[in-house]
C-alpha cells in the first residue's frame, strides 16, 4: 500500500467510527493521520523500514502499529472489527446531503437503513418522519438530497479529476512514441465537475499509441475506437476520452479538444466569415489546402486574435475581446501574498496555530488570518467568547517565536444564525482583525428569508468579509437559493468582500457571480479555508474561478501587500459600534 491508499482507509475509518458514535478526538485523530500521509513526500515504505513511523506529524504509537500491519499484511484486524460492527454501506448514506453521522446512525439501528436506496424507499413510504428529531419537511429534504446527488451523476471534483489526469499524463508521456501528451476538455478550462477527462496526444505513431492506452491495465471497456480518437472506461468508473495528431497538427488539436462547444461555434462562425473552416487537423483555406497549427498561439493569430486563455472559453465575449487585445491579465496562482481563511485545532482543524504558521510560510504566505469557528457551529467545536479571547495570546506568542517571516492577525469565521444574527456581539467582533460571516446551516429556508440572513451580516460594520455565500458542497449539499442581486448591492453598499473558497468541493463563489461582483466594485478573496498544511495547495482551484470570472491581481485582495490588506482592513473602521 502506498501513502495515498493508507490515507483513504483512516478517512474510512474517522467516518465509520463517527457513524458508530465514538468520541470526536478519535475521530480527529485518523482525519489528522490521513491529512499527514497525503501530503508525505516520501515513500511510507522507506519510513516503515527505517522506522521513523512516529515522526510523522499526527502519527503516534497506535497509528503507526496500525501502519505497520497494513504494510506487512495488506489487511488492518481493527477495520474488519469495525466493520463487522458498523455496515460500510452506511458510508454512501453519509453522502446524502442533511446527513451527519448521527442520523446515519439513526437511520440504521432504528429503522434498519444500511444504503442510500434504501433511505429513498424509505423517504417515499414516509418511514422517516416519525423518528426521533425527523419530520415531513426533513423527509422531503432526505429526498431532495438523494436528487441532488443524482443530478451529479458521474461526474467528479476537479481535484479528483486533476489527480487522476497526472497519472495518465505522466504514462503517456513515459511513451517513446508520444512526443507531448496535455489535458484538454472542461478539465483544462477548470469547470466546477468535470465528466470524461479529455486528454491530446502529439504522435507520428498513432497506432502504437491506441494499442498501450485501450490495453492498459485500468482500462475496464473500450467504448469506441478509431485511428486518431479512443474512448475508454476505467475500473474506478471514470472515462477517458484520447485525441491524436502529428505534433505539426498538435495546436489545432489542443485548441478543438479544448472547447467549450460554444466557444468553438463561435471561433468556427468567424473562421467561415474570413472564408477558411477550423477542424482539429488545421485551418482549411480557400484554396484547399491546411495550414497545420503546431501551437493554439497560430490557430488564434491566423484569425487575427490573441491567444485565448482557455479559462475564458465559454463564449462570453471573450472572442471579441481577443480580436480588440482587451484580454485581462489573469490572476496567477503565485501572485497570492495572504491567507485570510484558515482552521487549527482550537476549532475543527487539525494542527496548531504555529503548524499552520509553518507550513503557511513555507508556501509563500506572508499574512495568515487565524479564523477558527464561532461556537454556533456545533459540530466544529467552535470558540465560546472567552476561548476566543485566549486564543488572542497564543497567536501573540507564535508571533512572537516566528518574528516577522509572517503576519500573523486573529479572525474568526462567525456563524450567520438561523435568525439571521451573529454568533458573536458587535463589542467582541471589534475586537477582531477580521471577521468572516459564514453561511452553514438553514440553507432551505425560502430565497427571502435565506436572503435577508445574508444581507443582515453584510450590513454589520464589524463583518469585513462573507465565507463561501451559497453554502454549497459538492456533491452533498446545493447551495441557499439566494438572491443575487440583493446580496451584490448590499456589498457594494457596505464595502464587504466576497470570498472565493477554494476548497474543490466548494468553489463558491462560483465564476458567474465573482465576475458581476468584481464588475460591480467588489473586492473578492480568494481562500483555501484550510484545515490542514494539504488544503494551502487548494489555492490552485481557487484561482481558477477567479480565472474563469475574468479577475485581475488587483481584485483580489489575497495578492496585496501585507501591509495593504491591514490598511484596508483598519479602514473598515472596525471600532464602530
């Protein structure tokens, strides 16, 4: 087994023994574990055999026990114990949205609920609303839960999707026949899911190629196969689709396998209108002939356009901009300065306020915000207001001990309650560097009421920033039905930024409203939410929405200066009252 692998199983574990009801340090403790083993950069092997297993931060003597016997046996006793007392298909009735491991647990030792089906039938036949703490409109939430997680279908997170790319990239290009291998598809313009993954390949040797890509060991089924394209399924579900071309055609090729549809309808229809056609081998000209594009720089500039980041491919006006050199300059991933959203175990993260100072630092941050939970959120193990206040004189320390590598400053991300009020009072939340307004829980209220709660914390003078504004979680959880339009003007009005959370399987804002609140004057922030030194590498999806929404540096607020973002957070005058 490699690190990867050993990480999954702990995540198994935290859940099943969450199901089972076992006290949440236990749990945190295999989450912490799996957190280590993913972002260990040596082979757990080599660790094992030179027995330094305890080194490892979040692995102590049970752990590693537990290490051992995987990588020695292949089989852990304490999982099939486990398992033999909590049935694993209660795993996939975890993944139904309004679904803890409380009710997961309910579900099963009252009503005999073991799978998501059988929560469906269950929910139809309305056997759920006379549970203890259920109801009509918790059955209805049941169902429309299952329905969302329906509507994903097989579709995937972008990092599961990116992880599964490089993989595949670094076997194709490990090819000697394949001389460039890239990602291509709703993957290369970072879509929020992604389907197939759509990967382009630049060969003379074309058929050398399809016969090691469709005999590949993973490959469950061939679905269809011709000389330049192959479409296969893998045994993990997910499917590839394979484009090929000479490399004197590999531009032509990168750009149609690109897309969007849309996009190249577009590029198509003004092709037609300079009297040549566009197809993945090159540009038909009139007389006939192709001009063969070795680079997507030659298929845009022999239509008289800049190159097309393929972000800004959805057919958004991003044509017109090309052929008028109006393209902005795209935020990059290394222009970030500053994190601004970010857990330790004082809530529900799992390192200290100086391990993720640490490991901040050594990814190039400058400012970090300590932003733990407010205590409303239960179930995070939020801060009361004198826990708060403690947790003020640790981070001085830290400060203290790390000098100025990094800023560090205290924030709290503040639970917008049901009613629509805050977590903290207005005296404590002046008190604070920042403060984060955060939508968690009551997400199914009606549009007004959801809405107003909203706009309640982007009206208070203390709140300089809103978390992650729909709530959504892919695929577990669809985001409050908000009104937009009252949410961005009251921004405008107030000053208050909007984030962009990074987090894969948040991603909201999404690039559709990030662009209307830039466009409006609001200032967006781009964060990881870290609970863990692995999430700091999330930035990357982050800002690819960012991308996606057309956003400059300067309009993100994370790519400042240090000392600019304590200005313009002193400026929100946060001693009002």
């Amino acid at each position: 087994m490699n690190q990867q692998e050993l990480a999954d199983l702990f995540e198994r574990i935290a859940d099943l023994l969450e199901i089972k009801g076992e006290v949440i340090y236990v749990t945190r403790a295999y989450r912490r574990a799996a957190e280590s083993l993913r972002g260990l950069a040596e082979d757990i092997q080599v660790v094992h055999l030179e027995g330094r297993l305890t080194s490892i931060p979040g692995i102590g003597k049970a752990i590693s026990e537990k290490i051992k016997e995987l990588l020695t046996t292949g089989r852990l006793t304490f999982l099939e114990k486990l398992e033999d007392e909590v049935p694993p298909s209660l795993l996939e009735v975890l993944q139904v949205p309004d679904v803890g491991p409380r009710k997961a647990a309910l579900f099963w030792k009252q009503a005999g609920i073991i799978t998501r089906e059988g929560l469906r039938q269950a929910a139809l036949a309305g056997k759920l609303r006379n549970l203890p703490g259920m109801g009509e409109k918790s059955e209805a939430r049941i169902l429309a839960g299952i329905a969302a997680l329906e509507r994903m279908g097989g579709r995937h997170s972008l990092e599961t999707a990116w992880k599964s790319a490089h993989i595949w990239l670094e076997w194709l290009r490990s090819l000697p026949s394949v001389q460039q291998a890239q990602p291509a598809g709703s993957l290369r313009r970072w879509k929020e899911t992604i389907g197939d993954l759509d990967l382009v390949v630049a060969s003379n040797e074309p058929g050398q190629v399809m016969q090691a890509f469709t005999h590949h060991p993973d490959v469950l089924e061939v679905k269809g196969q011709g000389e330049y394209k192959a479409s296969v399924e893998l045994r993990s579900g997910m499917r590839i689709q394979l484009w090929l071309q000479p490399p004197h055609r590999f531009g032509s090729l990168w750009q149609y396998a690109t897309g969007s549809k849309h996009h190249n309808i577009r590029l198509r229809e003004y092709a037609i209108q300079k009297g040549c056609s566009l197809s993945e081998r090159g540009i038909l000209l009139a007389n006939g002939e192709y001009h063969e594009c070795e680079t997507e720089e030659e298929v845009y500039h022999h239509l008289g356009m800049v190159w097309i980041p393929p972000e800004l491919r959805e057919d958004r006006g991003e044509i017109q901009a090309a052929l008028e050199n109006r393209l902005p300059a795209l935020i990059e991933t290394q222009q970030r300065q500053a994190e601004l959203h970010c857990h330790t175990t004082w809530s529900d993260g799992i390192l200290s306020i100086e391990e993720m100072a640490r490991f901040a630092r050594a990814k190039g941050i400058r400012l970090l915000a300590i932003t733990d939970h407010s205590a409303g959120l239960g179930v995070a193990g939020g801060l009361t207001v004198d826990r708060l206040r403690d947790q003020r004189a640790e981070i001085n320390a830290v400060q203290q001990k790390l000098g100025d590598t990094i800023q560090l400053i205290q924030g709290a991300e503040v639970e917008i309650r049901s009613d629509g009020s805050l977590d903290y009072p207005n005296e404590v939340l002046a008190e604070l560097d920042i403060a984060i307004a955060s939508l968690h829980s009551s997400l199914k209220q009606p549009r007004e009421v959801v809405t107003q709660r909203l706009v309640n914390a982007i009206n208070n003078p203390h709140i300089d920033l809103i978390g992650h504004p729909s709530g959504r979680l892919f695929p577990r959880r669809e985001g409050a039905d908000l009104d937009w339009d009252t949410v961005l003007s009251a921004a405008v009005k107030n000053g208050v930024a909007l984030e962009i959370n990074a987090s894969p399987y948040r991603l909201d804002l999404n690039d559709i409203y990030a662009r209307r609140a830039a466009e409006m004057g609001i200032l967006l922030a781009v964060n990881t939410d870290a609970h863990s030194q692995l999430d700091f590498e999330l930035v990357r999806y982050g800002i690819s929405v960012a991308r996606r929404a057309w956003l400059t540096a300067g309009q993100v607020i994370n790519t400042w200066q240090p000392q600019r973002i304590l200005s313009w957070l002193h400026s929100r005058n946060k001693n009002s009252t």
